[in-house]
C-alpha cells in the first residue's frame, strides 16, 4: 500500500518541483550577447571602453562585456545611454581596471596633457565637481551589474604623499548591482552617487579620508571594509560621508555583516547633509573604530535629523558606551526596513537581473 501510494504521487511531486524550478529560473533576465575584451587578444577588444562604446544607444537587453584577466590603465565611462550592461571580469585579484587621475590637478600637469588638457581646462567652468571627473570608472546609466572585477584608483597610493580626491569608481546611475568586486584607492574611493546600488561581497579599500560617500541608497552585504593608511597617521579617518539632504529624499548606506578592518582608526562616518543616513548590522568591528562612533561636519548642530545606528554588530570596535549621544537606536522594525533586500529592491529590478553566479542573500 505505502509503495504503491510512494509510485503515485512522485511523479505529480517531480513535477511541481520542475515548475518551480522553472519559475526560479524564468526570474533571471537572459544575457542575450557577450562581448570580449583581452588587453593581448583574441577579444573582440582590446579596452573596456571600445567595448563599452559597441553598446548601442537605448539597449534594453543584457549584454555581457566579458573582460579577461589583465590589467587595464584606462578611465571607463557607460553613459545614461547604455543600459542593461553586466560587466564580468575573471576575478577581482586578476581583472583589474586602473588610473591615476585626481580632482585638482595643477596647471602645469593640465598643461602637459596638451591639447586635451587644455580643453579640460576650458571644461573646468562647467564642471559640477572635479572629485567625480576623477573616478577610474564611472556608471551613468540604469541598470548595471559588475562582478569579479577590480576598480582601482592609483593616484595617492603611488604617492601617499599627495592627498587629493581620486575616485575609484562612481556609481551614479540607479539600479547597479557589485558582486565580488573590489575597490582599490586611497582618498574617496567610492562615489555611491545615487540610486539604488546592492553590493555583495566586496571589498573597499582606503585611507583616511571617506572611503564611501554619495547620496546612494544601498545595502553592502557582506563587504570588507579595509583601511590602509601607514602607521603613524593619527588623523582618524570615515568610512562614510552619507549626503541625504531632505528628509523626504531616498538614500541612505546600510552594511549587512561584514568586516571593518585594517590600519589607523576610523569613525563610521559623518554626516555631509543633515539627513545623513547610516546603518551597521552585524558588521565585525575591529578596534579601530574610535570610541564616539561618528561625526556631525555639515549637519552641524542638527543632529537629531541625523541617523547615524549600529545594531548587533560585533568584534572591539562595535562597543557602543562612548558613542555620540546623537547616535540612533533602531528599533527591531526599524532595523528590518534598512535591512530587508526590499530597502532597494522594492520592485524587484535586484531579484529579477541577470543571474548571479551565486545566490542572493534573502
Ligand atoms: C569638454 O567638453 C566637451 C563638451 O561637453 C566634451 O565633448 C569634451 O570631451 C570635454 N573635454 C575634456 C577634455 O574634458
Ligand atoms: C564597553 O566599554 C565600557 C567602557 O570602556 C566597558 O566598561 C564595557 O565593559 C565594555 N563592554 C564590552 C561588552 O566590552
């Protein structure tokens, strides 16, 4: 009896769960081409850029630019124009893309660029800010995702001794998703200019001076947060420079586990609008967390428009007894709306992408 019941309903079982995993999959946008980029070739290009530049204006479908192992020395830009791009590398240690340029260069260094620099000069009346001009890569259009790729900016870490913004990448378009990527630079690294953004286990690389800043409103979930500055620097430094500017505006940085780790001390962050909004959920601390936690700057004496919360973190750093008197206390509620994948994906752009070559966190 119990056999023959066994015989009967497996089939109906196979088939729901065949349904099911063909909803599953049905979720995941298709990437209907691949582009090839190998700095040595065979490739379809030997930059990012050209390849980025194929794209046609208006795309609405997945392309994957597929990017070989290599280093490559040139600024990348994707425009509003070019949606629907999945930029994949071979591994963040391995495909890495490079430059050195900074937000004030000199007179004399604009100069010696010949006729670009003095074009770039000419620009310079237009310019909204020279510290996002100086991003190694920048995204501008909507839905975007990179994955086991490096961005890096080597300006100060050639020479440490020159502190300028030089941005590592710029993500200022909505709806762009990281996953195993890295971010390499030394002042402001990463511009989380606005939108929705969802990084996933990443890592972000700097010194001193705000490793992440923007108006972004994203979840870094599972991120490594790694300070490099040379011992004997006593000036700490910020992880974030959040820059929400009404309270009616989006925005706001939550990191999701994780680690903060590396050399010098840090604040979490400081406000560079007084709706600021930060939050740390079980993110391992090391103890170069200083004691009061955050900073005011433009906030100013408004704080309390601030909100600046850790919840459930861990590790030296994450003891909260000598932390500004400002800093928030979330409750569960609260906590669980900055935390929830829903904080930006909403209307799911995040779970209906291109597949991840792994799964999402729910
Ligand atoms: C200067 O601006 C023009 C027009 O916006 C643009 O085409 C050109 O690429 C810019 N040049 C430089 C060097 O930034
Ligand atoms: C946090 O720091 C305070 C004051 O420095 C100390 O008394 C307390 O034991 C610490 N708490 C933990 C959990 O380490």
């Amino acid at each position: 009896m119990g056999k023959l019941q066994a015989s009967c309903v497996s089939p109906l079982v196979i088939l729901v769960l065949l349904l099911r995993l063909a909803t599953l999959i049905a979720a995941w946008a298709p990437v209907t081409r691949t582009i090839t980029v190998a700095r040595q070739g065979p490739g379809d290009f030997r930059t990012v850029q050209s390849a980025v530049d194929s794209v046609p204006d208006g795309n609405s479908e997945w392309i994957r630019i597929h990017v070989a192992a290599g280093d490559y020395w040139e600024k990348v830009s994707i425009p509003r124009s070019k949606n629907y791009i999945l930029l994949e590398g071979d591994g963040f240690w391995t495909t890495q893309i490079g430059f050195n340029d900074h937000a004030h260069p000199g007179v004399q260094e604009i100069m010696s660029r010949g006729d670009a620099g003095i074009a770039e000069m000419v620009n310079r009346s237009a310019e909204v800010s020279p510290t996002f001009r100086s991003a190694t890569f920048s995204v501008f259009a909507d839905n975007f995702v990179a994955r086991h790729i490096a961005f890096k900016n080597t300006y100060n870490m050639e020479d440490r001794s020159k502190p300028d913004q030089a941005v590592a990448a710029l993500v200022a378009g909505d709806k762009a998703a990281f996953y195993d990527c890295a971010f390499f630079g030394y002042q402001d690294t990463l511009c989380d200019f606005l939108g929705r953004h969802y990084f996933r286990d990443c890592v972000v690389m700097g010194a001193v001076v705000d490793f992440i800043f923007g108006f972004g409103q994203s979840i870094y979930d599972g991120c490594v947060i790694r300070s490099i500055v040379s011992p004997g620097v006593q000036q700490p430094g910020w992880v974030t420079a959040h820059a929400r500017q009404q309270s009616w505006s989006p925005g706001g940085l939550v990191f999701k586990g994780g680690l903060l780790l590396g050399t010098g001390r840090l604040f979490l962050g400081r406000a560079w609008n007084r709706y600021a909004t930060v939050v740390f959920y079980r993110v391992w601390m090391s103890d170069m967390v200083v004691p009061e936690g955050w900073q005011a700057w433009d906030a100013g004496n408004d704080v309390e428009d601030v909100t600046f919360a850790e919840h459930s973190c861990a590790g030296p750093g994450s003891n909260r007894s000598k932390r500004v008197a400002w800093e928030k206390t979330l409750s569960e509620e609260e906590v669980q709306r900055f935390v929830d994948i829903k904080y930006i994906d909403d209307d799911g752009w995040l779970s209906n992408g291109p597949q991840p070559t792994f799964l999402l966190r729910t």
